[in-house]
C-alpha cells in the first residue's frame, strides 16, 4: 500500500516564539507541500502561536514530550489534555535524549504512548541503538525491546495509525546518518516485528520515519527506501529552505 511520507521538524530546545511564528509563516509561502505530510515540532512556550500562524494550512503541529497524567501536582509537566487543547496533533514519545538526559524507560515511554492515544493525538514513537550498542551487533534487539515496549497495551486500530522513527543515537547531531541501506534494513525489521505483534496488515499501515542527521544531500537517498516512510529532522529542520528542500525530496519519492 502507499504510505504519505511524512517529514517533522524537531526543533528541539531551539526557537523563541517570535523566530518560531515567523518560522511557520515562511514555510507557507510558496510552498507546494502536497503529496506529503508536514508537521513541526516546536518547544512548549510556541505550540499555540505555531498552531495559530499554521491555522487553515497543511502544516501539523506536534509537541516534543507529554506526561501520561492528564492533570494533578506534577511540576513542571504538560499532560496530553493541554497538547490537545493546544492543538497538536503529534507528540514526540521516547526520543534519545529523553532517554539520555531524563531517564526515560521503555515502561514510561509506554504510558506515554497510551496517554497520547486516549486522548486522539498521534505518538511519534523514537527508537534507536547507541553506537556501543551498534559496535556489539545489538542494532536488532535493542530496536525490538524498543518497539515492543512501546506498543504494549496497545490494540490493532490504535497501533495501525502510530508513526515510529528509528533513530540510531550515533547519528543524532553527529553529522554520520546510517547509510540508506542499513536505514532500510533496521526499518524493514520494525514493519516486520509489527507484523508480528499485530498482522501483515497493521504493519503495512504503520508509518516508519528515518532519523539521525538528514540533510537536504542526503534525504533523497533515504526517503528512497520501501521502508522509509518520512524523517524526524533535528539540525536541518532549524532553516527553512533545508527543511523545504527534505520536503521536496520526499514529494519526489
């Protein structure tokens, strides 16, 4: 089956809200985004002003992290109820450097991820080996921990609907991107595993992105891939002509 490609900007703890409007308002501009789905993912001060800038436009918006409560005393979090209200559409769930830098664990990113569905966003689920972990031949099974953490729980129309984006960690901000043919190879295997989990069907409809230092040289190549079905874009999704040009890359696709 044919699957949208799907290209999101995750602009990470960058942008103030005026550079983040003038940002969206620039995207629209002449800019032919058919064929493709476009989201941005601002910091939580700009999700509604990047929401009203987009406002009657194709352009979606996600935020970058959520809390699986939808209210109570817990400072400094952001419930799915306030993402919504918001108007979000998608949500970042486990990337790396949440991992990383928050501790992070399958089980959180998993009642994250429930969360997000109970209240009819759309989780962009990020999975992805450390280089140690790469170097030791693990690519494989740490991807499936990832994913079957992240979907457990999680029945067949709610999972057939999510976005994953495999992100090997070596490659976030370092400037190396796997080859398209790796990229490829760890993304079949996800589809695969969905399969597996679900059936054939649910794992054609599933969405998996590419993430990891795509650029505008390089995302031709991969958007290429049977299995890429979009980018989770960091670096070069901070200037809006690289950003537009992956978009167009994927238009071509």
């Amino acid at each position: 089956m044919a699957r949208t490609q799907i290209i999101a900007g995750n602009w990470k703890m960058n942008k103030t809200v005026p550079e983040a409007v003038a940002f969206a308002r620039e995207l629209l501009q002449g800019a032919d985004l058919t064929g493709v789905e476009v989201v941005l993912c601002p910091a939580f001060p700009a999700l509604g002003p990047v929401v009203e800038a987009l406002s009657g436009g194709p352009v979606r918006v996600a935020a970058q992290n959520v809390f699986w409560e939808d209210r109570g005393a817990y400072t400094g979090e952001v419930s799915p109820v306030m993402l919504r209200d918001a108007g979000c559409r998608y949500v970042i769930v486990g990337h790396s450097e949440r991992r990383q830098y928050f501790g992070e664990t399958d089980e959180t990113v998993n009642r994250k991820v429930k969360a997000v569905l109970r209240h009819d966003l759309v989780p962009i689920v990020c999975v992805g080996e450390r280089l140690s972990e790469r170097e030791a031949g693990e690519t494989f099974a740490v991807v499936e921990r990832q994913v079957t953490g992240a979907f457990a729980g999680v029945g067949e129309t709610a999972a057939a609907g999510m976005v994953i984006a495999y992100e090997p960690v070596w490659a976030i901000g370092t400037g190396r991107n796997a080859a398209p043919e790796d990229a490829q190879a760890v993304n079949r295997f996800i589809r695969e595993l969905i399969g597996k989990l679900y059936t054939p069907a649910v794992a054609e409809q599933v969405r998996i992105q590419y993430g990891g230092s795509v650029t505008p040289e390089n995302a031709a190549a991969l958007l290429g891939q049977p299995d890429v079905d979009g980018a989770l874009v960091g670096g070069a999704s901070l200037e809006v002509e690289s950003f537009r040009a992956i978009i167009n890359a994927a238009r071509r696709v």
